[in-house]
C-alpha cells in the first residue's frame, strides 16, 4: 500500500497548531492592541475637549453655543477678548498675585513636608504613629469644615485680611505632599542613614545631602500637585482678601463684570480667555516636569 505523504502547507500548519500557533490567535493578538489604542485615543479626545472648548469660546468674537461653534468660522475669531479682560481686572498683577500665593504654599509643602516625610520614615520617636494617623485623618477632613474656624483666626485674630501671608498659611502643610515623601524615604535602605551617622552627620545634614537628592521625583510631583491646588484656589482667596489689587486671578475672573460694555457681545469669551491665561502656567509646568515624574533607583545608593 502506498505511503501518504503530507504537503510542505500542511507539515507547516500542523507544526504551528503543536506549537500553540494558530492563526485564530494570531488576528486577536492583532485586534486587541489595535481596540485598546483606539479606546484610548477616544478618551484622550473626550478629555480635550473642554480645553479646546476653552480656547475657542475665548478667541470667538460672537458666542456660538451651538455644536457648529466647535468650528468657528475665521471671520468669528478674534484676539479682543484677551486685550479687554487684561483692561478690566489687571491681568498682569492678578496673576503676580497668583504667582506669589502659589509660590508660597509650594515652599511651605516642601519645607515641611520633607521635614515631616523624613521624620515618619527614618526617624523612631514616641507618638510616631499616632502622628502618622493625624496625617491620615487630616485627609478625610474636607477643607470646607475648617473654613470657618480658619477665617475667624486668620482675619479676627491674626488680622491678616487681604495679606499674602493670610492666603498661604491655611495651605502650608500639605498632608498630601508628607504621604508621598514618606513612602519616598521609605524605599531609601537604611543604612544609606546608618552610614552617615556613623561618619558624623547630623539628621539635618543627612536630608539635604542624601535623602532628598535620592527622592527628587518625588520632589516635583509634590511640586506639581501642590501648584496645582493654590493656583487654581478660589474659595479662601476670595474669602480673605477684598481689595482687588490683592486678588488672585482666579477671584478677580469671578468678580469680573459682564455687564462691561467692551463684552456686550461675547462677556463669556472674555472670562474664558481668562481661564486660558490661568490655565497655561499650569500646563507648561507639567509639560516640562512630567519626564521626570519617574521613580529613581533608590537601591543603586548602595553598592554590591
């Protein structure tokens, strides 16, 4: 009886089934990279549009709320609104204000927030838990239960109505900010720490030569989060400060009049050409910090 013989085609797909090859597997193992990029395009787009919403509402000369207004026509557009919101609060000293505010608190963040960070992670002292804690319930108090205490002792007590300092104190310690450097310093071994006290360095001299260098990622997202809560802060600056040359841009955005005749015909692009100046500092730290949001090696201190 004859023998059988297979063709090259068959040996080879026999060959790929025994090999878990399929070619079932091979099209899913296509599609699904290809659906998964796709679904996040999708929802990168969905995200950017409030922001082109923005950018758009604020070049427009004549409001177009409608969905046709998403592409505005050229002889629509205009850069009136920026030059006429920049005459009606001062655009340049709201966002010094801004600036200073923001700048503030973030010193503060990382001051104490290192300090405090460094002390929950590497240092042993009575009541370190129960501190730990305190950060942690702190988190699941809401801002606006201590508004009211907050006013009265700032304002009442302390006198510090439509002062810089009266701005930045309620937001000095950032229990946001402690959490990530202590779960920083944490992944530090320790005896990078050991080391150090043996050679005779003080617990000051070993955070700013050691411990901070090797959690500098964690430095400037602490850095970002925090400018981000300040400069886009509302409620207690308007609050704390009535005299406008002391506003922050986003309580001078807020008190802006609509009713100004240079708006008649788009108030609500001058606001948002505001909210596009409030919103481009922001952007712009993020854009030249987020390469650096990356864990560093901290194991690589020690050698071996």
């Amino acid at each position: 009886m004859a023998g059988t013989t297979s063709s090259p085609d068959a040996l080879n797909k026999d060959r790929r089934v025994r090999h878990g090859e399929r070619p079932e597997l091979r099209r899913t193992g296509r599609v699904l990279p290809a659906l998964r990029f796709t679904v996040l395009v999708v929802g990168a787009l969905l995200a950017l549009v409030p922001f082109y919403y923005m950018i758009i509402g604020a070049l427009q000369k004549e409001r177009d709320t409608s969905v046709l207004g998403l592409l505005p026509l050229p002889r629509n557009l205009t850069l009136d609104n920026f030059a006429g919101v920049n005459e009606s609060i001062d655009l340049l000293r709201s966002l010094l204000n801004s600036l200073i505010m923001t700048a503030g608190v973030v010193g503060c963040t990382l001051v104490f927030g290192l300090l405090v960070g460094y002390a929950l992670s590497v240092l042993s002292f009575r009541g370190q838990g129960l501190v730990f804690a305190l950060v942690l319930l702190v988190q699941a108090i809401p801002f606006q239960l201590l508004m009211i205490p907050l006013y009265v002792m700032v304002v009442r007590y302390f006198n510090l109505a439509d002062n810089y300092l009266g701005m930045i104190l309620p937001f000095a310690v950032n229990s946001v900010a402690v959490l990530i450097f202590r779960q920083y310093f944490l992944q530090i071994p320790r005896d990078v720490f050991d080391a150090a006290r043996i050679d005779g360095a003080s617990e000051l001299r070993i955070l700013r030569s050691i411990a901070v260098p090797l959690v500098r990622p964690a430095v400037l997202t602490a850095m970002l989060v925090t400018f981000i809560g300040p400069w886009n802060e509302f409620l207690w600056p308007f609050l704390v400060t009535k005299d406008a040359t002391m506003q922050p841009l986003a309580v001078s955005l807020a008190n802006f009049s609509q009713a100004n005749s240079t708006f008649q015909a788009n108030p609500m692009g001058a606001v948002l050409a505001g909210a596009c100046v409030l919103a481009v500092p922001a952007v712009v730290l993020f854009l030249l910090f987020q390469r650096h949001f990356t864990s560093a090696n901290l194991g690589s201190a020690i050698k071996g």
